[in-house]
C-alpha cells in the first residue's frame, strides 16, 4: 500500500466505456488499482460512486487493514467515494457492501441501465463471520476450524447476493440484467484444495489459474450449459462492452477479448462464434542485469533473468519457472489413512512440514507410496505444506537459459503431470517464444519510473488521521 503506482490513467476502464454508453456505474467493495492521487482513485476512472476499500484485504468487522512488521497497527481503508470513513466499524463488511448495493438498486432511475460492481472482501483472509453463520458451518466441519470459517464467510456471502437479486427482481430488473460471477483465485491452501488440479493460490498451475465462474441472463439463448472454451478475466471488459452494444477500438492497449457473441449464440451457431485460442497466464522476470530490463524489454533482454510465467495456445500450456522448487511444492490436505496422494507424488520421499502444530519436532520426513499411505495421528487433519524436493527432473526440464520449462497438455493431461518437451519441440519452441513475446510487450504502472518499487514514507497512515488514502503522490499520465 505504500507503493506510488497505480493503472495507468490512459488505460481505460469499463466502467468508463460503459458510462460513455449510457450507464449509471457504481463500485462496491475492493478497489486496489492505486490510490496514492485522487487521480487514480475510482470516481475519476469513471465509477459514478465509490463505496468500499483501498487495500488488497481488510477485517471484516473493524475495516482496518495492518501489514507485518512494516504497518502493525491497524489503519482504516474504507472510502466514500474519495473521502476516507471511519463510521462503518462493526457492521460485518459482506453485509454492508450488500445493504449499499441494494441501496444502489432502489434508488435507480430504471430508464437508463446500471453497471454494479461488487468485488467483495469475502472470502479474503482474515477469516470472520458472525457467530450465526459459524454456527451453522460447525455442523458441516466440526472437527476443521479453517474449512469451518471459510464456510461461515461462504455462508453470509450467499445470503448477501441472494438479498441484491431479490432486490432487483423487485425493482423489475432482473429480467433484463446480465449476472456475472467469478473468483480472482485459486484456493487459500490453508482453507481448501484445488484437488485434483497441481498448486494452488499463488501458482500459475492450473489450481491456482482456473477458477468457477459463471454468467446468468435471460438473453443468453443457451441456458443451464457448461462451456469449456477459454476465458480470461481480462474479458470481461470487452464482452460487458459487447453485450451493452458498444465496440472497442481495434488496435487498443487491451488484452481482453470480446466473446459476446460467443454467450450470445444459439447451439447450432455456437460453431460459428469467436473463441480465445490463447492466454497469457502471468509473466515476471527477476534478477535483470541492468535498469533498462524492466517494461517494455528487448528480446534478448527477456532472456538475461530469472524467468516465471505460464502460457496457453489451444489445448498446450508452456510453464517456466527460476528454480525447480518454485513448482515442485504444492498444498495438500493430509486426513488420515485413506488420503488421496497425487500420482506425481507416490513414492516419493516427501518433507512434510506440519506447520500449524507447536513445536518443531513435528517436522519429519515421510515416505508417501500411495493412496494407502499411513499418516501419523499427529498429521491427521492438518493443512500441511507437502515439498516434493525429489521428484523426477523429466517433470520440469532445465534449459540453456538456466530456467526450467515444461509444456503440458491441458486436454489430456489436465493435472500436468507429463512434461512434453522432449516428443514435442516444435511446439515447445513456438510457445516459448510466444511467451518471451508478451515479454517485451510489459507495461509500467504509473510513476513507476520515479519510485520503482520503494515505499513512499508519506503513505504512512500516521501522516493522514490513521487512513491508508490519497494525497501523498504526484498524478501521472
């Protein structure tokens, strides 16, 4: 939070491009896009109204936000629209983002359409909920105090979207409103399991990539259908575009990609609509030789760090990674006796670090052979962070540029388990290259020039009445 960069104000924003269509917008909830300059907070990137938090989490119940040793104490993030509040301290944050949501929806003149945008806290860490809702999850985990109050959130988080629907059915809306629903994430490994998907939050395997989503709308030809085509988040800004009868501007500065058409067909055109072929998971060079490695690379220039990143074409997905290990850990739930083990991890021998238990003695080396496995009682019901430090070197395979690569094959071989680089180079090469591409195509965030990524002292909530707000960063284009 103490980082001076944001979106780059020339970027445009849907809510933008929708209010240029006629749309009253509105935002409630999360918005952690910058907000150093008033410049990039949402009211002048084209939200109508601004009702949420500056920060990437914040306590359900206080609305403050604290961060390890650098920020202990706990500092207010919420705003209205840019004015920073304090007043909402003890309403549960998912019920006051759904009492300002249907606020929204009573109050709407219903001759002009509305775009509502609800990035919730729930179900972020810290985990909390009301004791009603604790209550009820108990019954389902009694014996898991994670699952527990990752289903109390879950709990309260339905009952707040079910409270907006029936707000706008009765303001006569929801038959014309399209309802649009999705994660950021992967799971929180400590509180679920992409199970049988490899990682988790925090990866770029599939576990930590794909994600539920869904679309309801009375316009939709195709109801109650699940659609395997490719869709990335960065999406949503040209389909809602499409849907509302706008257009992009072809050659933009845009990676998302309009698939209105796409919800829109019928089963016998469906064929016939435009799909995503490809995807750019996530990209990150670090350790570069010099400062002009930053954004905007050459392609040599790509090549002189240490390499993440993960891309997709059709059903192939090409992964690189600095170091073996980055990949070679994943998040497993350890129950007992009859524990599903992954086949990448059968007989493998495996450290498993019991952290959550009290002393480090419970630290030791397992021999993980099956799904027969016996796990000692004091593992027994434990997230448990499972390091696979001996897997095979065929799974991930180090090349000339001191990287490690694997290509997989989504299709066959969704838990990516066989490296295919060795029987398909060509396609390995063409891939990577598309990767190293997207590479040089890096953008910087605003002022990133001027502060890279330091902290800005002047951010410190003691210099502005114990807020995280703006006012302590020169506006850049």
């Amino acid at each position: 939070p103490d980082r001076a960069y944001g979106l780059p104000l020339n970027q445009p924003t849907v809510s933008q491009s929708l209010r240029n269509l006629g749309y009253s917008t509105h935002l409630v909830g999360e918005w952690h896009l910058g907000f150093c300059n008033k410049a990039y907070m949402p009211t002048r990137r084209g939200f109508d109204s601004f009702y949420g938090h500056v920060s990437g989490r914040m306590d359900y119940f206080d609305h403050t936000y604290s961060w390890g040793k650098e920020y202990p104490t706990p500092s207010y993030v919420m705003h209205n629209n840019t004015s920073p509040i304090n007043t909402t301290r003890g309403t549960y944050s998912t019920f006051l983002f759904e009492r300002r949501a249907r606020e929204i929806i009573n109050h709407h003149n219903t001759s002009q359409p509305l775009f509502l945008f609800l990035p919730v806290t729930a179900p972020h860490t810290p985990l909390k909920a009301p004791y009603k809702y604790r209550k009820i999850a108990a019954k389902v985990f009694p014996n898991n105090r994670r699952r527990r109050d990752y289903a109390a959130v879950l709990l309260a988080l339905d009952k707040s979207i079910a409270a907006i629907v029936k707000a706008l059915k009765r303001r006569e809306m929801w038959n014309n409103t399209v309802f649009a629903f999705s994660s950021d994430n992967g799971p929180n490994p400590t509180y679920g399991a992409s199970y049988p998907l490899r990682g988790a939050k925090g990866s770029f395997m599939e576990g930590g990539m794909r994600v539920p989503a869904f679309v309801h709308g009375r316009v939709f030809p195709r109801q109650g259908v699940r659609d395997e085509m490719i869709f990335h988040i960065s999406d949503w800004f040209p389909t809602f575009v499409g849907l509302a009868g706008g257009t992009m501007r072809p050659g933009g500065i845009l990676h998302g990609k309009d698939l209105a058409q796409h919800l829109l067909a019928t089963e016998s055109s469906i064929g016939l609509a435009p799909r995503r072929r490809d995807m750019l998971y996530f990209f990150q060079v670090r350790e570069l030789d010099n400062d002009v490695c930053q954004f905007g690379m050459s392609y040599e220039c790509c090549l002189t760090g240490k390499l993440s990143g993960a891309y997709r074409h059709g059903d192939l997905k090409v992964v690189v990674v600095h170091s073996e290990k980055a990949l070679l850990k994943t998040w497993w739930h350890v129950t007992g006796p009859g524990t599903w083990i992954p086949p990448w991890l059968r007989g493998i021998p495996t450290f498993i670090s019991a952290r959550y238990l009290h002393h480090s003695w419970l630290k030791t080396w397992w021999h993980v052979t099956g799904p027969g496995t016996w796990i000692p009682p004091w593992l027994r019901g434990i997230p448990t962070f499972i390091s696979a430090r001996y897997l095979h070197h065929s799974w991930l395979k180090k090349m000339p540029d001191g990287n490690f690569w694997g290509l997989f094959n989504l299709k066959n071989d969704p838990n990516e388990e066989t490296n295919l680089i060795a029987s398909q180079p060509v396609y390995f090469n063409y891939l990577q290259r598309r990767l190293l591409q997207h590479c040089t195509m890096a953008a910087a965030p605003s002022l990133w020039d001027k502060h890279k990524r330091r902290p800005v002292k002047e951010a410190n909530p003691k210099y502005h009445g114990n807020f995280w707000t703006h006012g302590w960063c020169p506006e850049a284009a």
